[in-house]
C-alpha cells in the first residue's frame, strides 16, 4: 500500500489545528477543575483576610483598646509600645521580612500603609502602642496553579512542534542519503516515499534523472562492447596478411644472395613483427 503524503501547507495546518485543540482541551480541563475548586463550601474568598481584619480593627475602635487575642488567624502582626519595645507578635512574623521592612520604614518615616503585589501592610494605634499588620489578597496556591497553566500550555506547544521536527528531519534524511548514494555511483539503491509532498517530488526527480544515468551508461556500454568487437575484428583480418607478408620475407630472406634485397626482406620482417605485436596489445587490451 502506498504511503500517504500531505504537501508542507497542510501540514503546518495539521500543526495549528493540532496546537489550537490541545490548548483549548487543557484550557478547558483546568477551567473545570478551578471552578471545582471555587465550589468548594471551605473555600474563603479573595479578600477573606482583608474583611477579618478590617473587622478587627473595626472591634478595636469602637472598643477603644487593642484586643490582640483576638486577631485573626490568617494575618501576621507585631505588636510595640510607642518605645518601640516588643509586646508581642504572631508566630510567623519572625520570619516576614516584608513587614520588618515595613515597621523600619514607618519608625524613619511614618509610613502607615504600603501595598506589594498582594502583600499588604497596615498598622493599628493606641495612646500607648501600635500594631503593624500584615496580610495576603488572592487565593492561596494562587502562582502556582498560574505556573501549572504556564507549563501546560507550553507542553501544548513543546510536543507536537517536536514531532514535527522530527518528522520534517527524518524525511530530509531519508532523501539525502538517498541522493548522496546516486552521487556515489550506487545507481542500484532504492527509496521509500516520505510522507511530505514536496519530498516525493525531488525523489521522484532524482529517479527520473537516475533512470536517465542507467541507460546512458548501458548505451555507453553496449558501444564499448561493438567497438570492442571491431577492433577485434581488425586485429584479426590485419593479423593473416601480415602472417603471410612474413612468411614471404622469411623466403626471399633464405634464397636471396643480393645485400640490399636482404636488408630490403629484413625490414620487412621487423615491421611485420612490430605491426603483430601492435595487434597483439590491443587485443589484450581489448579482453580486460
């Protein structure tokens, strides 16, 4: 059965269909699991710490005192007199470097709120004391789950461009060594169509012009051959009369007393000797 070939236009088309649909399935699937996770009944809202603590503070005014047991549990605060000795502080404000920044910056230059991205920093006065306060706006794991939507898409990409590639590559491979085996002389090599349109048709030059070498060189052959075989015949119908001249010159040489008749048979001997063993090397020539 012959392979199926699709020319590079509608292969790149695959190629963004294929991109444009696992994209959309994965935009798709992660969609259903965010609002699975939205649906939850424990799940607290974008700005739940900002409402808890506004709340807070809210009870602390209208109370006239700090009340810092009950702060909330999603927040961080640290706690000073106004001589900036520590009264207390939540668990992991030890370790919030951003709010430390925040209570220098409100000890040099009484700064009383500053926001950073979904960090925010508050404080709460006293007569005698202030609270510095700090907490999130936005869903917990929230870079995360944008990371994994990042990774997905990417992968979206990454993989069908990679078999692509490689699909484009192995076709490219497979024709040019295919050609670099015509160049070689290999005219008895053979090759499968690829399954990229454009391909198929240089192998199909490359066929045509190898096809094209075959029977020139048969040709080229075949007159080798009859070439050959006339110099062959030559050779031979040259041979005969020269073996009978040389049998002549043979006998005039024996019987003939005269000087200038001999040395006339002699030469005559040694050409026809020389004009054999011409013949001679090109039939051996002609053998090999």
């Amino acid at each position: 059965m012959e392979k199926r070939s699709d020319g590079l236009s509608i292969i790149i088309i695959k190629y963004i269909i294929i991109v444009i649909t696992m994209i959309l399935v994965s935009l798709g699937i992660m969609a259903l699991v965010f609002l699975c996770i939205l649906t939850k009944k424990d799940l607290k809202p974008a700005d739940y710490a900002e409402q808890k603590v506004e709340a807070w503070i809210e009870n602390c005014k209208e109370k006239e005192r700090i009340e810092i047991e009950s702060f909330p549990e999603n927040a961080d605060y640290v706690w000073k007199d106004n001589d900036g000795k520590l009264l207390r502080s939540s668990q992991d404000a030890e370790n919030n470097k951003g709010l430390k920044k925040f209570i220098e910056r409100y000890e040099k230059y009484e700064i009383g709120q500053d926001i950073k991205g979904h960090n925010v920093y508050t404080i709460l006065k006293d007569d005698n004391s202030v609270v510095f306060i700090h907490y999130i706006i936005g869903y917990r794991y929230e870079y995360i789950f944008l990371i994994i939507v990042v990774l997905v898409l990417m992968l979206d990409v990454l993989i069908p461009t990679l078999l692509l590639i490689k699909r484009i590559k192995k076709a490219i491979l497979q024709v040019s060594e295919y050609t670099i085996a015509i160049g070689n002389d290999d005219l008895s090599t053979n090759i499968e169509k690829t399954d990229i349109k454009e391909l198929n048709n240089i192998i199909a030059a490359v066929d045509e012009m190898k096809a094209g070498l075959v029977t020139n060189l048969n040709e080229r052959w075949k007159e080798q051959q009859e070439q050959k075989r006339q110099m062959a015949m030559i050779a031979h119908d040259l041979k005969t009369p020269l073996t009978i001249i040389r049998g002549n010159a043979d006998l005039l040489l024996e019987n003939e007393s005269d000087e200038e008749k001999r040395e006339s048979a002699q030469a005559i001997i040694n050409n026809s000797e020389r004009i054999v063993r011409s013949i001679l090397e090109i039939l051996e020539k002609e053998k090999q």
